[in-house]
C-alpha cells in the first residue's frame, strides 16, 4: 500500500517505561477509513502502543506519522489536537461531571449540538435518557458508550479505543458492534485492540498481531480469519471457538 | 448568574436552608445579635467564607495541594496596611493597594507555579510550605515596612470608621455609622466575590478544571493543555485570598503575622474547605461557619456548660474553659470521621467512583 492511503504509520517504535523495555521496534500501518485490529496476548504491549501514538509515554526510537506529518515527540494536547481520538481501557470518562458534560468538554470546536450530536444520540439512545446524571453512576455498558461518544463527538482523523468489550456482558458487546459499524460507515478511520475474537472478526478491516513488543503478523483480517492454524500459531485459539 | 447558582447549588435541601440561614444571619447580624463580638465573628466569617473558597478553587477543583494560601491573603492586607500607614487613608490609596496587592500576589503565584506545577502533590505542598515560611520570615524582618511582629495598626477611610455617623437615629435599634458601612463594605464584597467564583465553576473553564481534577491525561486526550488550566486556576486562587486579605485588613484596622500570616490561618482554611466538603465550593459556607462560631463562641459556651455542672469531679474538669482547644479537635476528628466528603459532600448523592486510567 502506497503512503497515500495510510492514515497512521508506526516505524520501529521503542518504548521504555521506567527502565523497561515495552515496545521492541513495532512497525504497522493503519489505513485510512478502516478498522485496524491490533490482538495479542495480555501483557505484549497493545495498550502501550496506544498510550506511545497518544504520546503519554513518549517513545525512546523510531517514527510515528500521521497523514505523512511526524507526530512522535508531541504532548499529548498536541497529538489530541491533530485529531487523534482516544477511548482508554476501563472507560475514559469522567465520574464526576455529568454525561452532558463529558460530552460538553469534549466538543471543543464548535460546541454542542447539531447534527453531530443527533447522530451520536441515535447510536447510544441511552446518554439521552441519562443526559444529567453524573458519569460515575452510569452502568458499565453505558459508561464505555459515554467514552466512545465522547471520543467521536469531535470530528476525528484516527479513533484509539482500547478494549472496549471489557467486562461487558454479549448483549452489550453486540449494541458496541453495531456501533462502531456506523462509525465505519461514516469512514472513520479506527485502531482497536480487543481481545473478544467474536468482535474483532466482524469488524477488523485490517489485522495487526503483536508478541513480546514485536509486530509478528500484519495483514487482512479475512485471510486471518479463514486460516486456523494462523491463528492458533499467533494467539493460541482458534476463533472459531471464541465466538 | 442564577443558571449558574442552579447548576451548582447542593441538591439537598436542608444543606439549601442552612446555607440561608447562615448568608440572612450574617447580613442581619447588626440587628439580630448584640455586640460588637457578634459583628466581628461575622465579618471574620464572610471574609473567610472568601479566603476557604478560593482554596477550595484550588485544592477542591485542581486537586493542587498548596499551603501557601495565607500568604496571598497576607498579600493583600499587607497591600492595604502598609499603604495607609504611608499615606492618607482614602479610596485612592485604597485602589492602587488593591492593584499593587494583586499584582504581587499573582507573580508570586505564577513563579511558584512555573517552578513547581508540574510536578503535583506533595512536591508542590513542600515548596509551597518553604514559601510561605520564607514569607513570615521576611516580613517579621522587614521591620520599617511591616512593623514586624508587632504588625501596622492604621488608619481607614473615615466613612468606615464608627466616629462617622451617616444618621443621627437609630434603625430598629441599630446605630447606623460607619462601623456599620464597613461590615457591609466587608459583607456584601465577599457575597460578589463569592458569587464571581460561583460563576467560574458553573462555566466551561470550571468544567475543564474538574476534568482534569479527576484525570489529567484524559484531560490532555482532549486535548486541552491541563498545565495552563491549573496555572490559571493557581492565579485565580491567588487573586480572591488577596482580595479578601484586603477586606481583612479594612475590617480589622491592624494588620500583623498572626492575623493574616499565621500557618493557623492556613490550618484553619484547611479545615475549613475539608469539613465543609472540598469541591463543593459551598462547603467554605459551611466550613467556615463551623469553625468561626467553635472559635468565637466554644470557649463561653464550656464555661457555661462548667457552671452548670461544676460539682461533678471528672467532667467539670473536661469543661474547663482552658480545654476548649481539646473539644475543638475532637469535633475536627469526629466530623472527618462522619463526613469524610464534607457536610456538603455528604448531601450531595453518591459519590463518583475512583478513576484510573
């Protein structure tokens, strides 16, 4: 793929977190308008790839680029700025104000409302109903809704979520399914790492498998997902049996 | 305005009423209490309803712990003391100290916070702490300027002063001079300032403020830089303690260490934004009600109780006027223990879980 259609482009990336060293040289592309699946076992570094692209902990080596235009080294405002969404593991709201609020902070642009808002409201019916109450009471589905809406709410170039199905219960992760289906009809371009293979499968676009800090597979997700033996090689099940 | 009084009030609607009860008691002190021991706790009270609010502005909405607040409110009586002990005591004066007070206050703050923001709790608390011992330091030493130990006693435009009388009768008993122009002076500034902050939490700024109090990162995720928003709320902070440092000055007409400088008074704010609940902004009403009437009125009260039951051996000796400090720690104790969120945090519903991420 020419660097034209690449949205996100990581070039041996280290990172060292207080003396260790967490991303050994990891090389991917996420391209443009499409679900990127980052998998791997626990503990390989998803999530510190995510926190290093978000640039909280700022890589030791290596090239980060988005659209072309370098981004390693950015404060994380910065890399927020340019617009990069990001959606922590466990939820990245905030208990104490409440759901219109962590949508409000979020709007920086052009503030709340219009059509954006209509749009996210008629993903997650339920912010509406819980429109004044305060983050932190919201169930655990609702909250990791909030955290994606919130996310979005602003007009992004490139979606981080970390683990979004997470303790959710299968009826949940089916609504999260279907919602992040719409994001991807509306082109957005998103990076995710899960470990639920069921929701990986229906949504990745693009694969991206990592080991020990190390990229150790990159390709489409439907060849992976035809290839079992692929899979038990890389992640020690099969999908198949996860679903 | 009232849309932000509505955002932010205590959902509860005792926390509602004890808050009137206590801004109408403050206001109509002259007429509902005698003496002038009543005027001052009063007067005290709404000056430190101010100085606990803008610390809860930091500490409660920041998360910044700093124990360099009294020197602000130092800051501004210091302003105002030491201009009327140099010139004519007239509004003029008054304006440029208030001006001259706030300006030192702020660059203090910003250089405090350019040096040491960045590195949060309990680094920012110690240097804090050296400041402001450095501070006191300073001004005992400063003897021709501050009077040192001793402070500057001086003297105030005379329309606040109880030898001007604006009417010859009384008001409903109430002689009506210039005493009484100060309490309002003092008063009704400290509701405005305390409306202003108010104002500041109900706004997108406030917002930001808890965002980050909460979660710094995620705040930055947004992509707002989190070190001006609390480099911001640091000067803001500074400015409302100067602020009411200058009524401070005005109320008491003497201005020294011990009454605006103090690590008491550090203390005392401390104690009051916690007891009142921190983040609450309201709490400092309460907070600093609590305290104020514990300091002025616990101490009469023990005797009284003592009288009543001076034969009993043990008790009558625990009722001692003398132990009135050893009550006043226990009520601390006891209401950290019952309201660890504050009174007003208390009531306000459930607390929001812990974040993390």
């Amino acid at each position: 793929m020419s660097d034209q259609t690449m949205q996100l482009a990581l070039r041996d990336v280290h990172t060292h977190v207080d003396g260790y060293h967490i991303l050994q040289g990891v090389t991917f592309d996420v391209p443009r308008h499409q679900v990127t699946m980052l998998l791997g076992r626990n503990g390989v570094g998803k999530t510190s790839t995510m926190r290093t692209i978000m640039g909280l902990w700022p890589s030791s080596q290596g090239e980060i680029r988005l659209e072309g235009q370098p981004i390693h080294g950015l404060p994380t405002m910065q890399v927020a700025r340019r617009g990069v969404s990001y959606v922590p593991e466990n939820m990245g709201i905030f208990a104490s104000l409440t759901v219109s609020e962590n949508l409000r902070i979020a709007s920086r642009s052009q503030g709340l409302g219009g059509e954006r808002l209509d749009w996210i409201l008629a993903l997650f019916p339920a912010l509406q109903t819980f429109w004044h109450w305060p983050a932190g009471n919201l169930s655990g589905g609702q909250k990791q809704m909030l955290a994606i809406a919130r996310a979005v709410i602003e007009p992004c170039d490139l979606l981080l979520v970390d683990e979004p199905s997470k303790g959710l219960a299968p009826s949940i992760i089916e609504k999260l399914i279907t919602a992040f289906r719409s994001l991807k009809d509306e082109r957005t371009t998103i990076l995710m790492v899960e470990q639920n293979m069921n929701m990986a499968r229906q949504l990745g676009d693009h694969l991206v498998v990592m080991d020990d800090g190390r990229i150790v597979h990159e390709g489409s997700m439907a060849d992976f997902a035809a290839d079992p033996d692929r899979q038990s090689e890389l992640l020690g099940l099969s999908m198949e049996a996860s679903t | 305005m009232l849309q932000a009084l509505r955002d932010t009030l205590p959902a509860n609607r005792w926390i509602r009423l004890v808050l009137l009860a206590i801004v109408l008691g403050v206001i109509f002190t002259p007429w509902l209490f005698d003496g002038t021991r009543a005027l001052d706790t009063a007067a005290r009270l709404s000056i430190f309803v101010v100085l606990a609010a803008s610390y809860d502005l930091l500490l409660g909405f920041t998360g910044v712990v700093s124990f360099a607040h009294a020197l602000f409110f130092g800051i501004g009586a210091y302003a105002v003391a030491i201009a009327f002990d140099h010139f004519a005591p007239g509004f003029g004066v008054l304006l440029v100290a208030i001006v001259a007070g706030l300006g030192v206050s702020l660059l203090v703050a910003f250089i405090m916070g350019l040096v040491s923001l960045r590195v949060k709790t309990i680094f920012y608390a110690m240097i804090t702490l050296a400041v402001a011992s450095a501070a006191t330091v300073l001004v005992s030493q400063l003897y021709h300027l501050t009077g040192g130990e001793d402070g500057l006693t001086y003297r105030i435009p005379k329309v606040l002063t109880p030898a001007f009388k604006l009417l010859d009768d009384k008001v409903f008993g109430v002689r009506v001079n210039g005493k009484l122009m100060n309490f309002y002076l003092v008063v009704f500034s400290s509701i405005v300032l305390f409306l202003i902050m108010v104002r500041i939490v109900a706004s997108p700024f406030g917002r930001v403020l808890k965002a980050l109090r909460e979660n710094d990162f995620r705040a930055q995720a947004i992509g707002y830089n989190t070190l001006a928003y609390r480099t911001t709320a640091t000067l803001l902070s500074a400015a409302f303690a100067t602020l009411a440092g200058v009524l401070m000055a005005l109320w008491l007409r003497y201005t020294g260490p011990e009454s605006v400088l103090s690590l008491d008074i550090m203390i005392d704010v401390l104690l009051m934004v916690v007891i009142g609940g921190m983040g609450t902004l309201y709490g400092a009403i309460i907070g600093a009600t609590v305290l104020m009437l514990a300091q002025s009125y616990l101490q009469g009260l023990m005797g009284n109780a003592q009288d009543v039951i001076g034969g009993v051996p043990i008790l009558s000796e625990l009722m001692a006027p003398d132990r009135w400090l050893l009550w006043l720690g226990l009520l601390f104790i006891a209401s950290v223990y019952f309201f660890p969120q504050g009174v007003v945090g208390r009531f306000s519903g459930p607390a929001p879980k812990e974040a993390t991420t």
